[in-house]
C-alpha cells in the first residue's frame, strides 16, 4: 500500500488510473456491488473518462503527490496552536483561523467561493445559556415527585428567549416518538398533543434490520430528531428518557454537553418546544410509577406499530431564565472551476469543520484551551491537501471542486447546516460530499472506516480505490451511535446529495490485533473534547496521507464522471435526491 503514499511506481499508477477511469463509469450507477479486480489495460482507453481521467490528466499521479506530511503538519500546528483560543465559534480565534484558511487557500489558486465573490459565507449564530433551575416537580394523583438537576435531570431552552417556560402541562409517553411512513411507523396516531410534555425513548426499533435500520441507528433515533418531531405536534415541551446503551454515552456526556452555551442558528417561522430535557432512566421509572405505570411494559407495548400515546395523569410546570448571545461566524469556501463547459455548474464539494470548543473548564493542569489538534485541524489539513493536489493537475476536473471549511459544527452541524440552506450550487448540481472529520495519527492501516457504507454509489468507488491502496473497507464499526448523521455529511445528505465520511480503521501494519482499538479509544477517553488534544510531534502522517490519497482519487473520479452519484435505492435519502435532481435540472 505505500506506492500510493510514498513510492508510486508506474505500474501501479497506470493501474490506478485505469480503476478510476472505469470506477468513474460503473460506480456512479445504481449498481452497489465491490468492482472485481481488473488488470491494468480493464479501462476502456476509448471512453471519455479515460481519456480525460488517464489521457487528459496524464500529471494525475505527481498530483497526488502534493499530498504530504510536511503540508498537512504545517497546517495543523498553526490553527491549533494557543494563540487561536480553541477556535470558538464567534471567538477571536475562529475569525483569526478563517482568516488564515482563506490566504491559504488564496496561496494555492482557488478562487472565493462564496455567492458574493468573497472567501467566507458568514452566518448569524445565538448563544442560548439555560439557567438550570436546581429542581423539577411533577404532580398527579395526590403524589408529588421532585427531580434534582444534574443528578435526574438536564433541561435546555427550545426557544430563543430570555424565559422558557411550560405551566400545569400533562405529561403523555408517546414511545419512541417518530413518524416515518416509509416504515409504516407513527407513534402519535393523530393523537392532539398540544401544549402536552412527551417523554419518548431514545434510539429507534432496532430489532428488526428489515425495519429502519435494524441495529443501525437512523436520524429517528437522534436527540434533534426527537425534539423536532414534538415540536410538530405543538408540543410544550419533551423529556428525552436516557440509557447508556440506546444513546451510546453515558449520562455525564449529557451533563456537560447541555449545560452551559449552546449555539444555534436563528430561529425562523418553524415550530419550537418550550423545553428540551433528559431525565434518568431510574428518574423516568419513577414518574411512570406515580400512576401505576410500569416503564418496562410501556417499552414493549412501544415496540408495536399499533402503539397509542399514554397519558400519565401527571402534570408538571418548569421556568427558567435564559441568557442570549448573538455572533458571526462563518464557512471558509474556495473554488476550483470545472474544465468542461457542461459540467462546471456542477460541483463536488469537500468538507471540514474549522471550528472547535474555544476556551472552557480548565483541566488538572490548569489549561482551559481546547486546541483542537485531532478534532478537527487534522480534517481542515487533509481536505486542504487534497485541494493542493486537484489544483497541481494539469487540467482541472470536468466538474468543479468547492473546498468548505464549515464552521460551528461542534454546536450541532450549524456550518454546513447553514450552507446546505444556503448552497452556491442548487443541491440537484452536488454531485457528491465527501466529508474529513479527525485523522490517523498512528500509521498505515490495512483497513478503512467508510461511514456511509451501503447508502450510494459512491461505495464502489471508494472500494476499488481502497483496494488499489491494499486496503479494505469496513463499515462503520459502531453502528449503534449513529455516526453518520453527527458529522457534516449529514446536512448533505438532508438535501440529497450522497455522501460520505471516512474513519480510522483499527487494523494497523506491523502491529498487534488489538493495538488500532487500544490507541482510537485512549484518545477518546483521554483527548476528545478535552484540552489535551493537542499536536505532538510523535504523529505519524502515513495513514492520514492514505486517507486524503483516497479521498483526492475518490473525487477525481466522480468529478469527471458522466453520471452523478446516486443513493442505492430505498436509502433514507433518495427522495430527496430525486426532488433535488428534478429542481436542478438545466
């Protein structure tokens, strides 16, 4: 595998080229199988994509090799460093970080990609601080039950006010609170829940693969679902019932992540709850008792599609003040124009998040700067070394490239949310997004993480290639948390552009079995989200290169494609494409 991160013999390079040339044709159809191994003569030299892929970019193979270590680092100890604050949405060191993102970008001769000729997109963001009232009471039966926060529960405001407030609501458990006709689900029955409190379930039915995803978990098992399906029911308010197994963390994770300043965007005309809470599960347990309820029997009768919603008779009223801020921020966008007249409006677009936690709550050692290094300077780096070697060819890709440095993605994916409500290319002329968020630091891998494995056409591409660089893919190896849609790659995809997020695999060369786990999870447990993820010279940049080289050939190739890539059918997504395709057609 390392011709393609260091060595390149001729060969192999031909070889490759002949993949992408034929990968460029077959792996943008309907079709979803693993492409078989070809020799290097399999591409069709009479084909426009070969011709233009493996004839018309004859430089493609000393391209890639812009791709390099000493780039990346560069770029990664500079936005990392100190001096930018953690990068803070809002902060002085997310506009220092923009600032430096778009004279790099300048340096390698992208054009400003934002729709008024300039490099940034800004955008508005809220800063909503719920001050967390210190007890929760509830009311039913001539039965009190008060809740402590922090311990039993967490509230966050629903609405951009300074007040949040719910009075004498009735408390209804409405199972896992989805309505998903495709799957012939809907929790609310038509049911009239205005101005009621919902406690649902997390997660979404996963017992079954043929429904939603089996143990794949869906956006219908996600948090922002769930508040935003009560909200469409005219609800005051919904209490998300927390387990460590159906959210994938434990309760101290919601602890800290929703106390404090959480961002948004804007409030618009759309509905909103009054209050978003969790609660315990042994808190929840106990709520249903007061009336004779029993958790568990109310999970199973959940678990059918002819569920009715259950009003506890209970009722509960909760005020809290909210404190407001409003910043900017802003998308870092660079365009790289297309070079055939009749696919240039068209575009493939590759993100990263810029942005990071700021400054926050010191650490044993007293450090209160959440540098980032990992998460996500290392993916900013990658993506602007994939840029550097689309611009060294020697004719650009038929279609056009966007680079999107998105910002606040920590604060809820409100960047490329931002972006995807605001596209410079109609979503029906995005081709693709192929998403880097976090890198290798630890070496060559004989396998790669393909978040979005199974959902589109891209999956062929990505294996060939993957398999040219002696690799094989593996699907996300976590399914049960929902990673695909806690990236940015989701905010495309709710637009209907296929996309995808490559991850570290954990099979590394020349290392034990287990080793790849070993160092993955000490940095989750030690560094993520923590000021300790920092740059340290003891990186190793070979896997980090090997995923940027994917990701460089993967977009070559869909770049110069005649067909645009498409979700495999009865995806979550395809709808949406096909609204997107039809609205975007010339």
């Amino acid at each position: 595998m390392n011709y393609l991160a260091r060595e390149r013999p001729e060969k192999h390079v031909k070889k490759l080229l002949a993949l992408i040339a034929v990968l460029a044709l077959a792996g943008c159809s309907n079709e979803t199988e693993q492409a078989e191994p070809m020799a290097a003569d399999a591409a069709d030299a009479s084909s426009p994509i070969a011709a233009e892929v493996a004839g018309g970019n004859p430089g493609a193979e000393l391209a890639a090799q812009e791709i390099a270590d000493d780039y990346m680092r560069g770029i990664i100890v500079e936005i990392s460093d100190d001096r930018y604050e953690g990068r803070g949405p809002g902060t002085a060191g997310d506009a220092m970080a923009r600032e430096y993102l778009a004279k790099r970008m300048e340096e390698l001769g992208l054009e400003p990609g934002a729709a008024d000729g300039s490099w940034q997109q800004p955008f508005d963001l809220v800063g909503v601080n719920a001050q967390q009232p210190g007890e929760w009471t509830f009311a039913g039966h001539d039965k009190e039950m008060t809740l402590k926060q922090w311990d039993e529960f967490i509230v966050g405001s629903g609405v951009q006010e300074e007040r949040a407030v719910i009075e004498d609501a009735e408390l209804v458990f409405v199972g896992y609170g989805i309505q998903a006709p495709e799957y012939d689900w809907d929790d609310y029955k038509g049911v009239d829940l205005t101005g009621k409190v919902l406690l649902m379930m997390n997660n979404d039915p996963d017992w079954d693969p043929d429904l939603f995803g089996g143990e794949t978990r869906l956006w219908y098992g996600r948090w922002d679902y769930k508040y935003l399906s009560a909200a469409r029911q005219g609800a005051a308010g919904a209490i998300i019932i927390h387990t460590q197994p159906s959210a994938g963390y434990p309760f101290q994770v919601v602890q800290t992540s929703w106390t404090g300043e959480q961002f948004e965007l804007p409030a618009g005309d759309e509905p909103r709850i009054q209050v978003a809470g969790w609660v315990t599960e042994n808190a929840a347990r106990s709520l249903i008792e007061m009336n004779g309820f029993d958790l568990d029997e109310l999970r199973e009768a959940a678990d059918n599609r002819d569920f009715q919603p259950v009003p506890l008779g209970v009722t509960t009223s909760i005020g809290f003040d909210v404190t407001l801020n409003r910043v900017e921020s802003a998308n870092v966008l660079g365009l790289i124009p297309g070079s055939d007249p009749d696919r240039r409006g068209e575009v493939v677009i590759y993100t990263a998040h810029h942005d990071h936690l700021g400054i926050g709550t010191p650490n044993e050692d007293g450090d209160a700067i959440y540098n980032g290094a990992m998460d996500n300077a290392s993916g900013v780096a990658q993506v602007m070394a994939i840029a550097r070697a689309i611009k060294a060819l020697p004719e650009a890709p038929r279609r056009s490239v966007l680079v999107a440095l998105v910002g606040a993605e920590e604060q809820g994916l409100l960047g490329s949310k931002y972006y995807a409500e605001n596209p410079t290319f109609p979503p029906g002329r995005i081709a693709a997004n192929l998403n880097y968020d976090g890198g290798n630091i630890w070496g060559h891998t004989h396998d790669v993480t393909y978040i979005g494995l199974g959902k589109s056409s891209i999956d062929t591409i990505v294996q060939g290639i993957a398999e040219e660089q002696g690799r094989v893919v593996k699907p996300d190896q976590f399914a049960d948390r929902g990673y695909f849609y806690r990236s940015d790659q989701f905010s495309f995809a709710k637009i209907g552009v296929p996309a995808m997020y490559l991850d570290t695999g954990t099979d590394f060369v020349d290392r034990p079995p287990e080793w790849g786990r070993e160092q993955v999870n000490h940095y989750t447990d030690v560094n993520y989200h923590q000021p300790s993820d920092e740059y340290d010279d003891s990186w190793n940049f070979d896997g980090m290169i090997d995923h940027a080289l994917l990701g460089f050939w993967a977009g070559l190739a869909i770049a110069n494609a005649d067909e645009m890539p498409r979700w495999n059918e009865g995806d979550e997504f395809e709808a949406a494409r096909l609204e997107a395709l039809s609205e975007g057609a010339p």
